[in-house]
C-alpha cells in the first residue's frame, strides 16, 4: 500500500487574515473551504496529517501564530515549526516522512511563490512524489503580479516538475488526490 501524507503549510492565523503591516492572502475563505474539505478526506482515508507553522509569523507567538482558526485540526495531525521558507531545513519533517516510509505527498497552505514552491521542488529531490493542490494554495499580490496570476503561474510550472524519479502533479481538491497518478506518466 501506497504510504502519503497531507502536508499543510503556513495555514496561520495572521499570515491568512493579515495584519496591520501585511495584507490578507487571495481569496481566503475559498483556500480554508479547500483545505478543510481535503482533511475530511485525508481523515476519512486514515491518511496522516502534518502543518508545519513558521516562526516569523506572529513572531511565532500568541493566537496569530496557530493553525488558523476556521481549520478543522485533526486531533491526531502532527505539527512541526519552521524558521526558513524550506520545511525540509532544519526540522524534523524530512525524518518523520522517511520513518513512516512515504512515498507521496499532497501539498497546500501558503505562500504559493515561497514555502510552496520550495517544498514541491525539495520534495521531489528527497525521493518524494508530490501532488500539489491546485486549488489549495495561495499568496498576497506582489507589486509585479497578481495574486490569481502568481498562483496560476505555479500551477502551470509545478505540473510536471521532475527530479527524474519523482516529480510533482497539480490537481484540483475535487479529484482522487489520495490515489497518486504519478505511475500514468513514468
């Protein structure tokens, strides 16, 4: 049997919502709707769950810093802090996965250009292979792009990003993402 894991990034309360010196991420009640549909499902298939929090977030303190408040946090998920844009540097996230002997991850949470990219990307050269949410991710505007095209840009460039044996796939919430398609495409 296939071993995977949900992995949810940075789904803070401050980061999504905002702040007085930073704006809330696109379209936040849609991202939270996505990503408490996926842990039913992840919950319903005995699929593990594991947020990883970053430090810089409410200065890694206080009600800002938790998982976000309108996430169903399973009583059971796992949860790592982080102090890079990398989830894999410096936390035990990379051991955890290998204990329990996955095989593929699916990814969400925020910011799409930072911690996403970089977790899909490092994923994939530790031997994973990922499927990235495409509706399950999201970011602020920049001053050079769009939030909808930041995320889209991702979307279209994480499809199909290889590290020759494992790679990553971008699907929608509303499709089997517990049932990896990766072996279509090798």
């Amino acid at each position: 049997m296939l071993k995977q894991v949900l992995l949810i990034i940075d789904a803070q309360q401050e980061l999504i919502d905002g702040n007085q010196n930073e704006p809330g991420i696109s379209a936040k009640e849609s991202l939270l709707a996505c990503i408490n549909k996926v842990i039913e499902k992840a919950v319903a298939s005995t699929i593990p769950i594991v947020f990883i929090r970053d430090l810089d977030v409410s200065e890694g303190e206080g009600p800002g810093f938790q998982i976000h408040s309108a996430i169903t946090l399973p009583e059971n998920a796992t949860i790592f802090d982080k102090k890079a844009t990398n989830v894999f540097y410096q936390t035990p996230l990379l051991d955890f996965l290998k204990q329990q002997e996955v095989q593929h991850i699916i990814i969400m949470g925020c910011k799409t250009e930072f911690c996403i990219d970089t977790a899909v990307r490092t994923a994939t050269v530790n031997e994973f292979d990922v499927t990235l949410v495409s509706d399950g991710h999201s970011t602020t505007t920049s001053i050079i792009l769009p939030a909808e095209k930041i995320i889209a840009h991702h979307n279209k460039t994480l499809h199909g990003f290889d590290n020759i044996d494992h790679f990553s796939l971008v699907r929608d919430s509303k499709e089997e993402l517990f049932s990896p398609i990766h072996n279509q495409y090798r």
